[in-house]
C-alpha cells in the first residue's frame, strides 16, 4: 500500500450529509442534513455579487417528527440551525386522524405560525379518497390569497 495515500491531495473527501435517528419502533424522529449555508454579498460599483458556503461539520436543517401510541405520526416540524444550535423553527405540520386511524386533516404552519396549507381527506368509499388542498398566501397586510385544489386517489 502506499504510504502517501493518506496524505494524498488529489482524492476528495466525502462529507457527510445527512443523519437519521430512529425509535423503538422503527420510525425515524429526526432526519437532519449537514451543511450550515453561510451567505456574503458585496457591492462594488454598483454590481452586487452574492455567494454562499456550507460547511459540512455543522447541521444546516433538522426535521423532527413525533408519532402517537397507534404508530401515526402526529406532527413534524423543520428547524434552521445556527452552530449546531436551534436557530428558528422554518415550519411545522400538524396531522389528525379518525377513530380508525385513517389520516382526516394536515395542517403546515410557518414560522409565524400562520396556516400555509391545510389538506382535508376525505372517504368516498372502499378504495376511494378525496382531499381538498388549501394554500394560503401572505402579504404585509394578512392573508392575500386563498387558492384550493381537489384531489381524488385510488387506494390499493
């Protein structure tokens, strides 16, 4: 083997990008990924030049996702982080289901805690589902627009 191959700098290292941890019964809790964004601009004669890094030894984003006695999952949120830190959460979701355990409504936040998304499902028999979507847009003044979407699905 040769000796140098450690110290070589011709072969490019592989950072690590993402993780995932798990609970006891298999679901995963956290899916994060490495890369902290870092972003510069400068201006100079009136031209503006803007760039970003990632550094890979620090968390850029975690997904959290917690799960009820019955194995769904009840809500998932998405934090920015800052030096390995929680620096503010970006959004969230929120998941309610029937007495049967079939999914009824998922409800996004953002980091306002405003609504952005709200799904409706819907049971239109043995193998049939339906959901209305509805997305909500904001402007300075409060909602600007509310705009829905009708989806039917054929379950197997």
């Amino acid at each position: 083997m040769n000796k140098n191959y450690e110290r070589s700098k011709w072969r490019k290292k592989i950072a690590q990008v993402e993780y995932k941890r798990f609970d006891k019964k298999g679901n995963t809790v956290e899916w994060g990924m490495y890369g902290e964004t870092t972003c510069f601009s400068n201006v100079k004669d009136n031209i503006v030049t803007l760039w970003h890094t990632h550094n890979y030894k620090k968390l850029n984003y975690v997904d959290y996702y917690q799960f009820d006695s019955k194995n769904n999952k009840i809500s998932d949120e998405c934090w920015i982080f800052k030096d390995n830190k929680r620096n503010y959460l970006l959004d969230k979701t929120i998941f309610e289901y029937d007495s049967t355990g079939k999914l009824i409504k998922e409800v996004e936040y953002d980091k306002y805690n405003r609504i952005t998304m709200r799904k409706d499902y819907f049971i239109l028999g043995k193998n049939r589902t339906a959901s209305k979507d509805s997305v909500f847009s904001f402007s300075d003044e409060g909602i600007a627009k509310v705009s829905y979407k009708s989806r039917y699905h054929n379950n197997k």
